[in-house]
C-alpha cells in the first residue's frame, strides 16, 4: 500500500510541477515590467478570451498552455512613469481594471558621428519624404490581426555577431539628441541572412530615409516586428511568411556606420526592447 501511495504522490507531484511550468514559462521568459518592456499579466479564467487594452490600444492576450487561464502581453512605452498601470478588460459579464506594477529602469546614452549631416538636419524635400515614410510605419504598427502569433518566445532573426547598440539608447547624432533607440543592433556582416522570428504577413517593403531598406512583418494581435539597413529582400507586401524563411540580407542603407540589422519589436503600438523575446533582457 505505501508503496502506491508513494507512486500516486510521485505521479501527482510530477503532474502539478508540470501545471506551474506551463503557468510560469511565459512570464519568465517574457515579464519585463520596465518601460520599453513587457508586462505578463494574469486575467485569471475564462470560457473565452478576454477582450483587453491599455492606452486605448488593444492588447494580445494567449491562452495559458491547455488551462483556461488567459494572459494579457502587453508592450509598455519607453515613455511611461513607473509605478500602477492599469489594463481596461471585457468579458461577456462585465468589465473591469486589472492593474499591473511598472518598475524602473535607466538607459544610458550613445554618441555617433556621422559623416554628412543630411541625416542629423535633412532638408525640406527629405522632410516630406520622412513625413510620408513615418506616416507608412505609424499604420502598420497601429494594425491588429486577430490570429494569434505562431510564438511569442521569437528566434534570433541573424546567426551570429554581437548586440551592438540595444534598446532605449538614449542618442545623440553628431551632438544632437534624437529620439531614444527603439530597436537592438546586431552587427553582423553584410550579406547574413535574415529570418523570420515567427510567423507572419509582411506587410511594408520599401526603401526609407533613416531606414535603408526595410521589412515590416504583422505576427497577430498587435505583434509587429521591423527589419531595416538591409542589403537585399526577398519577399513582397502581402506575402505570408512563415518561421525561419529568409526574408532580406543584412546591410548599411540608410542612416547607419556600418553593416548590421536594426530590429524593432512593437506589441499594442508600443516599441519594446527585442531583447526580452531572446532571453537576452538586461536590466
């Protein structure tokens, strides 16, 4: 008899320690409650998914494993002040405001000289342009696809090389400050090969000012990741893309000092530090 017992609690035991891996893997890899961070968020359980938003953008919100757990991933502005934040959730009885913990962090600063100033002060003409190109980018962050990302935990986007300017630099080109760095930069040779993290729907090509050549890839619910000083792509507005396919080569168009891919993470329109979805999150 107690050796029955002994296997039934062995069984259960394993079972439930099962239960809090699933219930602890995403907010482990991913809760990085800082600005320019993630937050993972517990809506408790539900028969369906909660409808969430935060700054009146829709939130993602996944299933927790097999459980009938749902959790909000929400994308925090590099802007916000530290301290309660507040999600606005709907379910089919009723609303109500789940309030999560916005902790502190600081960003250090990067200086880089660039040889011509048309980057740091363009004119007029170039104005227009940027204007035009910002307004591209604007729409294709604000889009919210209901599929749900293929994975949240993303794949390295390039083999190789080393994180060389990470997000939230706060940067000054040529002594002038600019908008904080709201990507990571990982120099590798021009040429590398560049994939898709997840899966997804790409849905800007173009060749932008500050950008270079760039890649825009919609993943769902307000998952969009960026790719830009490429050399070369290879795929099409529209096109489906699917995880680990190569979407463009590595390069140095655009406002850049040398060959490396500048990656933008945005979740609810807001521009996260790609770092966390690596397991790579300094904080």
């Amino acid at each position: 008899m107690k050796s029955t017992i002994g296997i039934i609690g062995g069984v259960m035991l394993f079972f439930m320690s099962g239960l809090a891996f699933a219930n602890s893997y995403v907010k482990d890899k991913l809760h990085k409650p800082v600005p320019g961070g993630v937050a993972v968020v517990s809506l408790g359980e539900h028969s369906q998914a909660p409808k969430v938003s935060y700054l009146n953008k829709p939130v993602m919100v996944v299933s927790n494993g097999n459980t009938s757990e749902y959790l909000a991933i929400v994308g925090i502005p590099l802007k916000s002040k530290t301290g309660v934040a507040q999600l606005q959730v709907k379910t089919p009885t009723g609303a109500q405001k789940v309030a999560f913990q916005i902790q502190p962090k600081k960003y250090k600063e990067q200086h880089i000289k660039l040889k011509s100033n048309k980057y740091v002060t363009p004119s007029e003409e170039h104005l227009d342009r940027i204007k035009r190109e910002l307004a591209a980018q604007t729409n294709a962050y604000a889009n919210f696809r209901h599929a749900t990302p293929s994975n949240i935990v993303l794949d390295r986007p390039v083999e190789g090389g080393r994180y060389s300017s990470p997000f939230g630099l706060r940067r000054f080109f040529n002594g002038q400050e600019r908008n904080p760095h709201s990507g990571l930069d990982i120099a590798v040779p021009s040429g590398t090969p560049v994939k898709a993290p997840a899966d997804g729907v790409v849905t800007i090509v173009d060749d932008y000012y500050f950008n270079g050549k760039t890649v825009f890839i919609d993943h769902g619910q307000g998952m969009v990741t960026m790719y830009c000083h490429l050399s070369a792509i290879d795929v099409k507005k529209g096109q489906t893309i699917k995880r680990g396919e190569q979407l463009g080569k590595v390069g140095t168009t655009g406002r850049s000092t040398g060959p490396h891919l500048h990656w933008n993470v945005s979740l609810n329109d807001s521009r996260v530090d790609p770092a966390i979805f690596l397991g790579a999150f300094q904080p």
